[in-house]
C-alpha cells in the first residue's frame, strides 16, 4: 500500500496562483453551511460519539452504495454487525474507491479531524479506528467541537413543519459560539399522491392547532407554522422535488382535489399536478411575505430498489439522478410570483449534469437588479459535489451567468465529520480560477480574484442569509 500522505498542503493546487488564491483568501474563511441533514438534538445535546462508526458511517449511504458495489453484506452496513466490524468494511473497501470522491473524503476527513495520514485500508482499520474512536472521547471532539474544529459559524439543519424546533430553542440558549438554524422543509404537505398523506396532515394539523378539514384549513395550518418557524429563527426553506409542478388550476378545482383526498377517493395525476401547483404557489407567497430563502433541490429518482426499501426505508442508498423534463413548469412557477412581485430570494439546485446549462440561464430570468445574486444556481450537491460537478457547475454558471455572486458550498450531509467538503469545494475552485490566471485568460490579479474566492467562500452568504 502506498505510504505518502494523499493529503498535502497543495492537494488539488496545481500552481502558485491556486496555492496563494486559498492559503490567503479562501482555508481561514468562517463556514455558513445554509442545508444539511444533521441532527440538532446531537447538537443541542452536544453529543459523544463511542466510536468512528457512529459519526462517519451511519447514516452515510455514500459509502453504503460503494460498500454493496464491492460485495460487502448488509449485516457490516445497516445491519447489526459491530461497530468495529462496520468500520474495518468501510476500510476494506476504501482502497477499491479510487477516481471516487469518497476516496478523497475519507483521507481528508481523517487528517482534518483525526491527523491519520495513512491510506485506510483492511491492514490499519483496527489501529485507526481504535486511535480516531479514543480520540472522539476527547474534549474538543464532542459534536459542537467537531463543528467548532472546522470554523464552522452557522449551520442549518431541515425540519418538518411538525418538528417542535425544540432542541433548536434549547440550543439558542446554550451560548455555544456557533448558530443554528434550520430548513422548513414541507414536502409532505405537498405531496398529495403520498400513501400516507391523510395521516400526515392530521399531524400537521394538530401541531398547528387548526382541524384541517379543507384546503384552506391547511393553507392556515402551513401559515401558522411558518411563523412559528420564523419566531425561531428560521429564514429558509427546502424541497426536494422531482421537478416544480405547473399545471392551471381554479381555487374551486384544488378545493374539490383536497376534499377528496381526505374523504379517501382516489387524485388523478393531472388532479395530483394542480395541487401540488397549488400549494408551491402558496408557500412561495408566504416564503416571500416573510423574507425568507426558498430552496428546491430538483431532479432526483428517488426509491428505485423496491425490494429494499422495503426493508430498510427511504435515504439508504436507492436513489440516482433521474431525467425530469424541468424548463418549461420551472419557468411558469418563477414567473407566476415574480409577476406578482412575490418572488423570494432562491437557490436552484439541479441533480441531472445534462441541465446544466438550463438552470444556469434560467436564473438570469428573475435576477431583476433587486437584490444581488437574488435567484442562485446552488452548487452541485449529491451525486455531482465532487471535482468534476464542481467544475461543470462552476463554468456553466461562469459562462451565463456572474460567478461572483455565488453563495458557495454546502454538505447537505448527515455525517458530522462531512465539513472538510467545504474545504474541497474552496481548492477545486481556486485551482480552476489560478489555472486560468496561469495561461492569461484570467488577469494575474490576486488581490481582486482573491476577493471573489473570498466572497464565494464565506462573504456572500453571510450576506445573502442574514442569519
């Protein structure tokens, strides 16, 4: 096995521009990582992890999906196997991860948290996951010193409109050094065809305090918790959506659809479209009425393994990019609020590489000179937040779009040792940029380039938010 550090002070910096771009502008920038899955009870609680596994594989179907390509049974991955187990198949497999960004990853995660510079692999698994679990038992190595270790300042979780938002009140009062927020993420409330709809929303309707029993009865339950999440602290919201549905409806049409649903008859897809129509309309309203962010995640095809979800549920490593079509009802959505002067500052993140192109321009659509970067091309995220997403995303929003604007990175992880993701983002992004410094086509100016990088890495979010 090879025994030089992959990890190097000039790791993916590939000349003195690249190297002066991050070590001056972009590696001592705060974190503002706006989404990610983590949770806020561990860091309300500020949890102790007993071991490695527990923070860095569970939970974490990247690796899942790689583990199952290589053979691995279940058992060593959701299963109950131990913990150490767990991790030595972790290891076993990472040498077989090569030209895969979990490959870097790993090696980046370990040296940043942990100091490990050796390759993990079957030979040291048991060494290091002894030497990195012991060290988690440290103080500084609790949840908020993992987040603290990577000069983290705000981090936004993503919440139901049911959540209490509890563990985030009592994290507000702890006085830890660090924000969090988090995502009002209503999914559930818009997904009619759901199986389970007519159970969700009476749990919805219970934590808002409203009998839901028509469809503005849930317009009012959405409304309510929206204020209640605001009163938290909140400023942002999240879909993970196919696509954004348009398809016209009438106020009478989307009273019927949801009457129907709750009396158990059967919502036909064109029935299905209108209101889901319906309620993004209303909610990116009320979004805009109270200065939030609005986020769509767009693209994803979700849930293609039916026999194992069966088994083990939805987020563990069924899911791929799907081929949605997206212009058209995106389009229609944007304008239909930016018409009425309701549009709220959003972020557009797309999963398919092939659409690459058509967020970037669409967002030029709804930038209208209000706000700065109003409408955002969000980074690449999922399958496409390695290298060469990166850089698809990054030139496609360069060539029609203003790059300086960008908000940057995010892990939209679950794993709390995920946060070296933003420093990978920062060197692919000042490598592409001193690349071009090198041959002319950018301008040998460190100080006004080394602006932007600082901009994209920090800047522009913390003013974009306003958290």
């Amino acid at each position: 096995m090879i025994k030089k550090p992959l990890i190097s002070d000039n790791f993916l910096l590939s000349n003195k521009y690249a190297e002066e771009l991050y070590f001056n502008y972009a590696e001592k920038q705060p974190i503002i990582d706006y989404h990610c899955h983590l949770s806020p009870k561990d860091i309300a609680e500020d949890r102790v992890f007993d071991n490695i596994s527990q923070v860095w594989i569970a939970g974490d179907h990247y690796k899942w999906r790689a583990m199952r390509t290589l053979g691995i049974n279940e058992k060593y991955i959701t299963g109950n196997a131990a913990d150490s187990e767990k991790f030595a198949a972790w290891a076993k497999t990472v040498p077989h991860t090569l030209r895969n960004p979990l490959f870097h990853w790993t090696h980046l995660e370990l040296k940043r948290y942990f100091g490990v510079d050796d390759f993990l692999n079957e030979g040291n698994a048991a060494a290091i996951f002894e030497d990195a679990s012991q060290q988690l038992q440290q103080t500084g190595k609790s949840c908020r010193g993992l987040l603290k270790m990577m000069n983290v300042e705000t981090v936004c979780t993503t919440e139901d409109p049911t959540d209490t938002l509890n563990y985030h009140q009592d994290f507000a009062k702890s006085g830890a050094g660090i924000k969090m927020s988090t995502s009002f993420r209503p999914d559930k409330a818009i997904l009619i065809d759901n199986k389970d709809y007519t159970d969700y929303i009476a749990k919805l309707g219970e934590s808002a305090g409203v009998a839901i029993n028509s469809y503005n009865d849930l317009c009012d339950a959405l409304h309510k918790r929206i204020e209640y999440f605001d009163a938290n602290g909140c400023k942002l919201s999240d879909h993970g959506l196919n696509y954004i549905s348009f398809t016209e409806f009438t106020d009478q049409e989307i009273s019927t659809i949801f009457s129907n649903k709750l009396a158990g008859k059967t919502i036909s897809d064109t029935d299905a479209e209108k209101f889901k129509t319906a309620v993004l309309l209303f909610l990116g309203e009320t979004y805009h009425k109270f200065g939030w962010v609005q986020q769509f995640h767009l693209g994803a095809l979700r849930n293609n393994n039916a026999r194992m979800l069966s088994i083990l549920g939805p987020d563990t490593g069924w899911d791929s990019i799907g081929d949605y079509k997206q212009a058209v009802t995106l389009s229609n959505f944007l304008n239909t609020l930016d018409t009425k002067d309701k549009l709220a500052k959003t972020i557009l993140y797309n999963l398919n590489p092939a659409d690459n192109e058509l967020f970037a321009t669409m967002i030029g659509n709804f930038n209208d000179g209000s706000i700065k970067g109003k409408v955002q091309y969000g980074s690449g995220w999922w399958f496409l937040d390695q290298k060469d997403g990166i850089i698809k995303q990054l030139n496609a929003l360069s060539n029609m779009g203003l790059l300086s604007t960008f908000v940057g990175m995010l892990t939209d992880s679950r794993s709390f040792l995920s946060f070296p993701r933003h420093e990978y983002f920062r060197r692919v992004l000042c490598n592409l940029l001193g690349q071009e410094m090198a041959t002319g086509e950018l301008p040998q100016d460190i100080e006004w380039i080394g602006k932007m990088v600082a901009d994209i890495s920090y800047g522009n979010a913390k003013q974009y938010f306003d958290l």
